[in-house]
C-alpha cells in the first residue's frame, strides 16, 4: 500500500483492489500501527498508538471509532476472528 | 515557408500530393506521442487534412508509424446513394461507419481512441494543455465544459498548444507531451471562436454528427515545430463555461485536485501505483484552480495574470 501526504490529509493507493483513497491523519495511522507493529487487537492499536502519541487512550479510542469505520468500509482492512488484519 | 525538416507543410503541397499519399504509401503525421500513418480512398479527405494540418509536414515516407489507419469507402449498393466511410486500424474496425464527407471527424476521433489505448506509458488526462515559458497550464474537464474552447483560445493568443485532448503526462520525466492534433470544437463554440480570433485557421464544419456540429482549429506552426518539446507541470485550471457567469477563479484544495485528476485520466486505473505516484506528483508539484466564466476574453485575462505566480512558484 502506498501512501503520500496532501494538503491537510492523505492519499493512498491499494495495490491489492488497484483503488485509490483518501484518508486523515487517525485512518493512516492505524493503518501503519497495524502494519509495522502488527498488534491482534484494536485495543492495542489504540494503546500503541496513546503511548506513541501521549494522547491518552479513552480520547484515542473515540478519534479512531470513524477511523475504523473509514478503513473496513475502503477494504484497507479487515476483521479477523474479531481481530483487525491489515489488507495487503 | 518549408517545415523545420525542409519538407513541404500540408499547407503548401498541392491537393493531388495529398491525395497521392492517401492512396498510396501513406501520410504520416507526426502528433508527438504517436506517429500516424494515413491511409484513404476518400476524395473529400485530402482537403480536410489539408485544412487542418496545413502546418504540418508532407511526409510521404517512414520508416515507422505508431498508429496505422485506413480509411474506406464502402463497398456495396448504398454507395451510390449515402456513400460512408469505415476506419481500420491493424486490420480492426472499431466503429460504425461515417458519412464519406465526414471523414475527418472519424479520422480524429478514431485516431484519438487509438492513443488513448495505446499510450499506456503516459498518464492521458482528459485535457487540454498550453504552454509558456516552459511551463504547462493543464486544463482537465468533462466534455461541454469549454475545455476546447479555452484552450483554442489560449493557442490563438500565444499560448503554444500541446493538445486538446491529452495532457500526455509521462511520469518517468515528470514532463507533458504534446499530442498535436487539430482542436475539435463542437456547436456554438466554433462560432465563439469565430468571432474571438476572425483570422483562426478552422477547417471545414460537419454537421450532424453524433456530437452536433464540429470543426477543428488548426494547431499553428510554431505548435507543430516544437511537437516533441516538452513542458514542466506548471498549473492546473479546471474550466466551467456557465452562462452568463462572472469569471471565478477559485483554488482547489490538494485532495479534491488529486480526485479530480484521479478521475479524469483516461488510464488512471491500468497504471496503478505509476498513476497513482503520477497524480499525486502533478497535486503536489501544481496550484489547482477551478476556472468558471462565460466571457473568453476575460477568462483568458486572468489566466495572464496568474501566470507571473505560477512561474514565481516554479522558480522557487
């Protein structure tokens, strides 16, 4: 998956549907939490990423709620055994 | 005054050399992205061609085409009443038949078609494209937009045009080609153009085809010797014709930019990761505007006079 900054927000490109999407700052950062550090839960993206951050989790957990609406409706992931998965 | 390669232009050949080309070996036309080889049976073609690419070498021989078109006559009883005319490409025939006095338009959209196949090495934005100072001003749109019409235009105040189809992006040199072919204008715009420019080089109108009236603005020759000079991105205007409009030029945020070029490529989607690198370069690289207007004359005084920022920005 690529991904480049524009203006405020993001643009990415899956090679595995060949579509393209635009993202803010919360979806690409799931989306690189869950592929860098590969965490099985979306509690432990949340709290990867308020460690990283300093953002604490309860404030995380609902900037990310449209996040990961945004990243399963795109196809960008997908639930696994109730876990997330990152879809490359 | 000869072609920069000594050749007669179209312009100066005789009508039976045309004529002779068709029927015979062919006539290449050299657009930049693709060289076409020509080929017809069609009297009424010579003229048209003549009209159109009177800036363009006659050139008789090659010893390669990228594109190889034939046009027909129609073979059968109904050519003695409604005679039509048929393109062939690689011994393929895409579409229906035109009219035989129609077959300019069939050579134009045709050969069209075929580079927007065909050139799957560039990004083929719907659009066109003029340049100055080494800089390309992109003007993407759907069609009935004002696209030609603005471009035309551009072209006919100074503008060096690269097309008015393609802004033929290769995205290895991060530079436009140009794709010079006459700028098709349909309807009331051939009019507009009429009066904008009196002494613009159209060639003939053809009515009721399937895009109403057309006829095609004469690329110049200046346009034509420089036909594979590149141009670096330099600005992309998204042009609104809206009646009785005052001109508006409004800035276009990265992203909707990257969406509307996205969606406007021909091939965005057979390029993959190249167009999606190529789009997001152009979004990066270019100010994006939204151009409504209905006053040619004022549009085109806008666009001059953001043009000095557009190169400000490029030269920082």
């Amino acid at each position: 998956m690529l991904f480049e900054p524009l203006g405020g927000g993001w643009v990415a490109f899956s090679s595995l549907s060949g579509e393209s999407h635009l993202l803010n700052a919360e979806s690409v950062a799931v989306v690189e939490t869950l592929d860098l550090l590969q965490p099985r839960t979306a509690e432990e993206v949340t709290e990867l990423l308020a460690a990283d951050s300093g953002i604490p989790a309860a404030e995380l957990t609902e900037k990310l709620a449209d996040a990961w609406s945004m990243l399963l409706q795109a196809g960008l992931i997908r639930e696994q055994n109730a876990t997330a998965c990152l879809q490359i | 005054m000869p072609s920069d390669r000594g050749l007669l232009t179209l312009g100066q050949a005789g009508l039976q050399q045309i004529s002779n080309a068709l029927r015979g070996d062919g006539l290449w036309l050299d657009v930049g992205v693709a060289r076409m080889r020509v080929r017809s049976d069609e009297p009424s073609l010579a003229a048209q061609l003549q009209a159109v690419y009177q800036n363009f070498p006659l050139q008789t021989s090659s010893d390669w085409a990228d594109l190889h078109i034939d046009l027909r006559r129609q073979s059968g009883l109904r050519r003695w009443l409604a005679p039509q005319v048929r393109f062939f490409c690689d011994g393929q025939v895409p579409f229906d038949p035109f009219p035989a006095d129609a077959a300019l338009p069939l050579l134009e959209w045709g050969a069209n078609w075929l580079i927007g196949r065909r050139c799957n090495h560039l990004l083929l934005l719907h659009s066109g494209v003029v340049e100055r100072q080494g800089l390309a001003l992109v003007m993407p749109a759907l069609p009935g937009s004002g696209k030609s019409t603005l471009t035309a235009a551009l072209a006919l105040r100074g503008w060096r045009l690269l097309s008015d189809e393609f802004g033929a992006y290769d995205p290895g040199e991060g530079v436009f080609r140009p794709a010079l072919k006459p700028v098709g204008l349909k309807n009331q715009s051939i009019d507009v153009i009429r009066a904008f420019s009196p002494d613009a080089q159209l060639g003939p109108s053809f009515p009721k085809t399937r895009k109403g009236t057309v006829a095609h603005l004469a690329p110049d020759a200046n346009a034509v010797m420089r036909v594979h000079e590149t141009a670096r991105p330099g600005a992309v205007l998204l042009p609104r014709w809206q009646a009785g409009s005052a001109t508006q030029l409004l800035p276009v945020q990265p992203q909707m930019a990257f969406s509307t070029l996205a969606f406007n490529a021909f091939n965005y989607q057979v390029l993959g990761a190249v167009g999606f690198e190529a789009v997001v370069s152009l979004t990066q690289r270019c100010p994006v505007w939204q151009l409504i207007y209905s006053d040619l004359d004022d549009a085109l005084a806008r666009i001059e006079a953001l043009w000095p920022d557009v190169l400000a920005r490029e030269a920082a």
